[in-house]
C-alpha cells in the first residue's frame, strides 16, 4: 500500500494550490491585465479617432471634388456666356462695317457720278470754247478770201454738222 501513499489528495496542498492560484489570478489582474486594457481601450480609441478623421477628411474631399465640379461647369457655363457674347459683338460690329463700307461706297459712287457731270461740263464747255475759237479763224480765213454769203453759211453747216 505504499502505492497510495504516492497518489493520496491532500486537500490543504489543493486549497493552497487554489489560493495561491486565485492570488496570483488576482495580481494578474490588477498589474497586467488592467494596464494592457488600458493600453489596448487607448489604441481602440486612437483606432476609432483615426477611423472618424478618415471619414471627415473623405467628406471634406467629396465636398471639395463637388465644389470643383460645380465650379467647372460654372466657368463653363461663363465662358460660353462669353464666347457668345463675343460671337454676338463680333456679328454686330462686322455689320457695322459692311453697312459702313456699303455707305463710304456709295458716297465714292456718289462724288465719282457727280465729278464725272462736272468733267463732261467742263469738256462741253472747253469744246464749245475751241469751237468759238475754230469758228473765229475760220472765219478770219474765210473773210481774208472773198465768200459769198451763201458759201459762207454752207462752209458753217457742214462744220456743225462735223462737231455733232
């Protein structure tokens, strides 16, 4: 019976080995585990805060990305405000021109027709001015010789008659 000896439960080694078990259980707890809580509850919390500056700064991107986007299609929208605007201005003041040019060249007509009559005027007048002078020395040239009066009108006829 030796062999029970061996293998016998002592129940104050048990409830010693329980006690110091809960003791150190205890100590555990108090010096290990409450710290690595703590540390891990303020990883959690810096974890958490990270997660929510993330999601602010991915808002503020998306509001940002909108901004521009209706920024854009505003300074789209302006710049083919200003596009036909100028499309407009241009048309007009190009009308401008051509109703000026059409007016310059119409007075230019104008001056031209009327220089012309003054130069027909003046080429009229010249003509019968060198007619008045062609008559007089004909006439001279003719008195010189001796006319009669008949010849002298025939020699006149037939030079008008020449003229026109």
């Amino acid at each position: 019976m030796k062999f029970l000896d061996v293998i016998s439960v002592n129940i104050w080694a048990i409830l010693a080995s329980l006690a110091n078990l809960l003791i150190l259980t205890l100590i555990i707890k108090k010096f290990l585990f409450k710290p690595v809580k703590k540390v891990m509850d303020a990883r959690r919390a810096a974890i958490d805060e990270d997660y929510a500056q993330a999601k602010t700064a991915r808002e503020e991107a998306e509001q940002t990305r909108q901004n521009y986007e209706e920024a854009m299609a505003a300074a789209k929208m302006t710049g083919d405000q200003i596009i036909a605007d100028a499309n407009r201005t241009a048309e007009f003041r190009s009308n401008e021109i051509v109703a000026e040019a059409r007016e310059r060249a119409s007075e230019i007509r104008r001056q031209a027709e009327a220089d012309a009559v003054l130069e027909r005027k003046k080429a009229e007048d010249e003509m019968k001015h060198e007619i008045a002078n062609v008559s007089a020395q004909l006439t001279g040239k003719l008195l010189q010789r001796e006319i009669n009066e008949e010849d002298h009108r025939n020699l006149i006829d037939s030079f008008l008659n020449d003229l026109d």
